[in-house]
C-alpha cells in the first residue's frame, strides 16, 4: 500500500512524498509518521471516513491531519471529533 504525507498549502514548493508500507506495524515506523509519536500528548493515531491518518493528543481532543491513504486502509481506529461526541451527549 502507499500513504501520502499531508502538507497545507502553505508549504508550496514541497515535493510530494509517498511511503509504501506493507503492514500496520510498517506504516508506524515511516519516519514523518513516527515522529508524531514523540510528543508528550500524543495519544493515538486514527484514520477518517475519508482515508484521512490523524495524530491525536490531550486524549483525543486535538489532532493533526498527517497523510492520506489512496486506497481504503482500516487497521486503525476510526476517527471522530471528541467534542461533537461531548456535545451531543456522548463520551469525551
């Protein structure tokens, strides 16, 4: 499989950049991926509805949008904002 890394528009003049990986334990160790993990609040990597890999840290309350999957890749946990969840009645 094949993951883009996600820069805004604000970084033009980027190449883009792919990472193929085979596994879930492979993607995690994709360098720009993995970097992510060496804050001290982060809490979990999760993908959206979209194919969207996100960082999240402080529990899930905030997040970063950090690559995108071409192709459909569910080995991760689903992402959801956790304030609509807090909002609506639901769990933090």
């Amino acid at each position: 499989m094949k993951v883009k890394r996600y820069l805004p528009a604000c970084f033009s003049g980027y190449p883009e950049e792919y990472a193929d990986f085979n596994s879930l334990d492979e993607l995690l160790k994709i360098e720009w991926i993995a970097s992510w993990k060496e804050h001290n609040e982060f809490f979990q990597y999760s993908i959206s509805r979209e194919q969207w890999l996100m960082a999240e840290f402080k529990e899930g309350r905030e997040w970063w949008v950090i690559a995108y999957f071409p192709e459909v890749f569910d080995e991760l946990p689903l992402w959801f904002p956790k304030w609509i969840a807090k909002n609506k009645g639901g769990e933090q």
